[in-house]
C-alpha cells in the first residue's frame, strides 16, 4: 500500500436527537469544565436557546460566559476579541452553539486560548502544536457541520480574504445534533444551509481525498438532502424534514470532514471575504458551473449523483452533464435560490482578485481537475 491510498477518518462523538442540545451540561461536566465559555450570535439569543443552556448549567454548579460578538463571515478580530474574555473570566471549556460562524469561531478561540499568537499562523493544513480546552457544538443549522469538521474558516478583513485552519485538534470533543434547533432557523437559511450540506456531500464524493468510508456518508447525505429539503423548506412545522436535514448535513459533514471539498469552496470563500455573502449562497451560485467544468474528471461520480436527485438514466445519456445541472438548478428553485452572482453585487473587475484567492484556498487541492486561473476567471464570469 503506498502513502496516497492511505485514508483516515476522524469524527467527534455524536449525540442525535430531539433534545440533545440538553446533555450540554451533563458533558461539561464530564469533561470537567467549571466555567463555560459559551460562543454564539445575538440571533441565537433572541431566540431563547441560550438562556434554557445557560440557566441549566447554572443550576448545576459550572458558570458561564456568553460570548455573542459574531458575524455571519466570523473575523479574526472577533477571534482575538473572543481568547482575551475567555482569559479574563478564568474559563476552562467552550461551548458553541450556532451555525458555522460560531462554532468557527469557538474553533479559533480554542486554539489561541492554549497556542497563543495570532490567528491567521495556524492558516493551513496541521500547523496546531497543542490540543485545545474541551469543545462541545450545538449547531442550530442544517448546513455547516463545523460541529463535526476539522476545518475552521475565518475572515481576516483587512485583506479582504478567507482562510481556512484543518487540524484534527479542532474536532468537537462532543456535538449535540437537535433538530428542535432548526425550528427558529430562518426560511432562507434553510435554503441556502442545506445548498451548502448538500455541495459538501457533492465535493467530498468527487473529491480526490475520498475513500470508500467518505462515499458511504456523501451518497446518504445526496439521498437525503435532496428529498427532504423542500419539505424543510416550505413545512417549517414539520419535525420529520428537520430531522432529515439535520442527520443529511451531518453525514455531509462527516464526508468532506475526512474526503475534504472542491472547488465550489475555493471560489465562494473569496466571494465572502470580499463581499461578506453567506456562504450557502456563495456556493449555491457557484454549483452548477463547477459541476459544469468538472464532469469529465468524474463522469460516473456525478452521473450517480444526478440519479440520486431525480434525473432518469435515459435523460443522463442523452443529456450528459446538463441533465446533473438540471435537476441541482430544480432543487435550488424549490428553495427560493435563483439569480447570480451579479444580482448579489459581484463585480466583473474583482474577478481577477477573487480568482488568485481561489487559487491558492486549500480546498482547491482536492478537486477532480485543477484549474488554472483564467479557466477559474471564467467560472466567475459564468456564474456572474
Ligand atoms: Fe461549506
């Protein structure tokens, strides 16, 4: 066996169910946390998930210090401003509870809180020298899974730009998965959450990191994701869907966790740093294009993809790649998600700009096919 066939696959433990987000305090205390440092966003408070936590842990003896400074792209300011609370208030655990800005942001306190320096050293692959405090996540969308991920994307705003950290000293200890939490989740994020699950399924199965364990969760996460997220979508009551979406991002999550992504990720990271979008949106947007350039490179991988979500054998065969971009465009109409990049206020004149960052993003490394920059300035420009 020679290195590159060597694979591992690394994940926190997971609890899954409604009510999870209640076992919080009983696994702080077994990690033996005194004083919680509890990192989340002022949404997340206003709709009240955060005073149910605090108050039960309260109750049980281990203090806790809310930490909601957080936007929707999270900043290394916000990272540094984090780690000196943390110290301040003699804390020994983090608890986060949110979407990805959160939890990639307790992911950067985590790290400075026992590595010290700078954020933005760690930028890339295993550059942590030591472990983090214990790290429990309660992700409150169906999208993200930084709660399983070992990846940490953070925006260092005076450059304009986003950087990823990938260490396995940033998996979770514990993420609790509740899907009673996707209940306050906006209608919109439903949408553009679930096209960011579902293009991290996509890009882990094309992916040129992937194994047979990350294909396993990339087909299930596809399977589900693309049945259940218009019911999400459009029946908010219903608990079944949320369920669904919830347990479809995590497998997504536990594949590109372990298989990595793609270039949809390389090219919306810039998309962020240089115009704060969300990143659902970013990728939703970028999809199809990349689907688009890569098909050669992984025919039979994106042809079993198509069937998953809807397109018959014959129109595959007839068809080729347009027939796996139809039914990823009718999935994102389902869920409210339609335009470009320019009706977000993309500028053709910072597609240079955009495409030398997406160049140079970790994640482009395990694309089926590698770009060069101007076929990535004509992916912008298509998508635009
Ligand atoms: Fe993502």
């Amino acid at each position: 066996m020679t290195v590159d066939t060597l694979r591992k696959f690394v994940m926190p433990e997971v609890i899954f169910g409604e009510g999870a987000r209640m076992q919080a305090v009983r696994y702080l205390d077994n990690l033996g946390v005194a004083h919680a440092f509890i990192v989340t966003d002022p949404g997340i408070i206003n709709a009240g998930w955060i005073r149910e936590i605090a108050s039960a842990a309260e109750a049980a003896g281990i203090s806790a210090t809310i930490f909601s400074q957080v936007s929707e792209n999270p900043r290394t300011t916000e990272v540094d401003a984090g780690t000196s609370m943390y110290r301040e208030n003699g804390c020994d655990g983090i608890l986060a509870i949110g979407g990805g800005s959160p939890m990639d942001c307790a992911k950067g306190i985590a790290i400075l809180s026992t590595n010290g320096g700078m954020i933005q050293q760690y930028e890339g692959v295993d550059q942590i020298h030591h472990m983090g405090p214990p790290l429990i996540c309660i992700p409150t969308t169906a999208g993200s899974s930084a709660d399983v991920s070992q990846f940490a994307i953070l925006n260092e705003q005076e450059k304009l730009r986003k950087f990823g950290i990938i260490s396995k000293t940033i998996i979770p200890d514990v993420t609790l998965v509740d899907p009673d939490l996707l209940s306050t989740l906006p209608e919109k994020f439903i949408g553009y959450c679930g096209f960011d699950a579902l293009t991290h399924a996509i890009e882990a199965y094309v992916s040129t990191g992937s194994s047979s364990l990350t294909d396993l969760h990339a087909l299930e996460a596809i399977r589900i994701i693309g049945e259940a997220l218009p019911v999400a979508y459009h029946e908010r009551e219903n608990r079944e869907a949320a369920r669904q979406m919830m347990l479809g991002s995590l497998h997504a999550g536990l594949a590109f966790s372990n298989a990595s992504l793609g270039l949809v990720h390389a090219m919306a990271h810039p998309l962020s740093g240089l115009y704060d979008l969300p990143h659902g949106e970013a990728n939703s947007l970028l999809l199809p294009e990349v689907i688009r350039y890569n098909y050669l490179s992984a025919q039979a991988r994106y042809n079993r993809i198509g069937e998953i979500l809807g397109a018959s054998e014959e129109d595959i065969q007839k068809n080729g790649v347009e027939a796996i971009i139809g039914v990823v465009r009718g999935l994102a109409e389902k869920v409210g998600i339609s335009g470009s990049l320019g009706d977000r206020g993309v500028l053709r004149r910072d597609i240079r700009t955009l495409s030398d960052h997406a160049m140079v993003d970790g994640c482009i490394v395990t694309n089926p096919l590698l770009p060069d920059v101007e076929e990535v300035m004509r992916l912008y420009e298509a998508a635009l």
